[in-house]
C-alpha cells in the first residue's frame, strides 16, 4: 500500500508525515495508492487533528463478496464467516423514529431489509483495498489538518518534548480515519432524538460490523449500531467472540453516548493508535488490534515489511467530506 501526501512548506512535517504513511504502508501490501493532503489550520483548543474524507456507498452483497474475495488471514475468514449470508444485515439500532415508545435510546431489532439494511458504506480507501474502486484513482481520499496553535514534536525517536504534542503519532491516527477506521454510529449520534427513520440513516460503515454488544447479540443482530452509554465489544467473528477483551472497546457518541465520537476506541480501553485522545509530551504508536481491525475490513496484512519510499502529491480540492478529530485530554 502506497499512501501518497501532499507538500507543503514545512520540511520536518512533510517527513515525519510520510514516516507515518509509510508505517501504515509496512503493515499491509494490498497493491492501491491512496491519496492524501495535510495541513495546518486553526482548530478549537481542544481539537488536536482533524481528518476529511469521501465515502462510496455498495450494496451488502457488493460488500460482503468483496470482503469474501479478500481473504488473506485467518481474521479474515473469521470475519467473513461472521457476516450474514444474504443481500441484507440486521441491526440493533435506536435513536429513530421507529424506536419503541417515547424513549429514542430503547433499542431495537432492524430486519426489515431496508435501505439501511442493505447499504454499506466505506472511504474511498478502504473501497480501493477491497477492490470496489479504481486502485490508483488519483482523487484525493482524504484531507488531514493539524491544529496551528500548538507545537508539535517531528520527531519521536527521542520521546516527545514537554508541552509539544506528537506529530507523527498523530498522523498516524487520522491517516487510520482516512483509511477506513470510521463509523457511521456517529452519523446516528448526530441526527438521532427520533427526527429520522432508520432508513434515512444508511450510513452502517465496514467498521460497525464489529461493534456488538449483549444486547445485540440476544436480539440476534449482526451489529449493534446504537448511540447510548451502553458497552460495546470488539468482535471480528459475528459476535461471537469479544476479541479486544474489555467490556467497552468502541467510544458510544459525543451526543448520546460517553462524550466521544464512536470512530474509536473507548477512551478507558488504551487500546491504540486510534483512541479518541493525547496529551503533551506523550507518543502514539499503532497496536496488534489497530491492524487487527483494519486487516479484517479488507486491507492484507503482512507482518514484515520495509516501508516504501514516499512520494508527494500537489493540493487538491476536497467536496463532500466527512470529519473525524481527536482531542486533547482534559
């Protein structure tokens, strides 16, 4: 995998940027280019980085046979035989207007075959790693921005320098979002409180099929895709197995959940690269279930590898963006 950025006037930041896109290159060698731009902006204080990014929707039955034709690992047959057979999932959801009584947050089987029962959506990126869109398709998958009112630390071979923040391990995390570690239990989150019906809300990512909870599994749905305070597992079987071995593995939404976008780890966890939050003076490295998640939703992983050469791209605009940001702990 070759992830190509963008060049801008800061030399020690183009560096350590393509440092991280080629560690995320290292790890799998699916045969796509993705495409990035970065920059630096003026975000909220507590915004740290934020990421941009366009999502291609697929039928389920796209997806799933594409997940089925990208079998590499045993993770990957483990996911695949989890996902329901079929042109359709079930989804245990809430927060629409089909949830039970007056209370949005009460869940609920979705089974109908529905639009949302049979749309998957997922960044260009990951579309290009499971070979449902042109593998080296020049349009720019992603735009990552880094907030200009801190200072950054390039370089984190010596550790991070007190009241900087990590530059690189932070690239890592939103070229993560970039890639396809995204979930559309945000979308819910942002639009729930009963105002649309669940078919409206067709936004179940590649990400979400591995997201269950108790509850889910005993309405027998092939996901949990709701937006409330209760633990999520992290399963790559269907369910069947809690493979991160916490309670809570996936943040639950900034509205309806614990005060964090669902496109992570639960902050408790410490789980990876892709937790909600950082601090001065601390790394960031990518973790076994960082690439555990991302192997499974169809990108190959390898487990040696030299990191390739980087190359630059010039800036290009980006339309139709979808945003994800980590922030600062307080």
């Amino acid at each position: 995998m070759n992830i190509r950025s963008s060049i801008g006037t800061n030399v020690l930041a183009n560096q350590s940027f393509q440092r991280a896109a080629s560690t995320w290159g290292a790890e799998f060698h699916d045969n796509i280019t993705v495409f990035l731009d970065f920059g630096f902006v003026t975000l909220d204080q507590r915004t740290v980085s934020s990421a941009s990014y366009v999502r291609d929707s697929f039928t389920y039955s796209e997806f799933r046979n594409a997940i089925g034709n990208d079998v590499t690992t045993a993770d990957d047959t483990k996911m695949f035989n989890g996902l329901s057979e079929g042109p359709s999932f079930s989804i245990y959801t809430n927060q629409t207007s089909e949830a039970p009584g007056t209370n949005f947050e009460l869940g609920y089987l979705d089974n109908n075959a529905g639009l949302n029962n049979t749309t998957v959506t997922l960044t260009t990126a990951n579309a290009k790693a499971l070979g449902l869109r042109d593998s080296h398709s020049s349009t720019v998958d992603g735009v990552i921005n880094f907030n200009s009112l801190y200072d950054w630390d390039f370089d984190p071979s010596d550790g991070i320098e007190a009241n900087h923040l990590d530059f690189f391990g932070t690239a890592l995390h939103e070229i993560g979002h970039t890639l396809g570690f995204s979930s559309g239990v945000d979308e819910l989150d942002n639009n729930g409180g009963g105002q649309f019906s669940d078919d409206e809300l067709n936004f179940v990512n590649s990400l979400d099929f591995l997201r269950f909870s108790t509850e889910s599994e005993a309405a027998g749905a092939d996901l949990d895709w709701t937006a409330d305070e209760r633990d999520k597992y992290f399963s790559i079987d269907g369910g069947l197995t809690n493979a991160a071995g916490v309670a809570s593995a996936w943040s639950k939404g900034v509205n309806y959940g614990d005060g964090e976008q669902a496109s992570h780890w639960a902050l408790e966890g410490g789980l990876g690269i892709m937790d909600p939050t950082t601090d001065f003076g601390v790394g960031n490295e990518l973790s076994n279930i960082d690439l555990t998640a991302m192997d499974v939703i169809g990108y190959d992983r390898i487990f040696s590898a030299v990191p390739e050469p980087g190359s630059m791209l010039g800036w290009l605009a980006l339309a139709f963006c979808f945003r994800r940001h980590r922030r600062l702990t307080v």
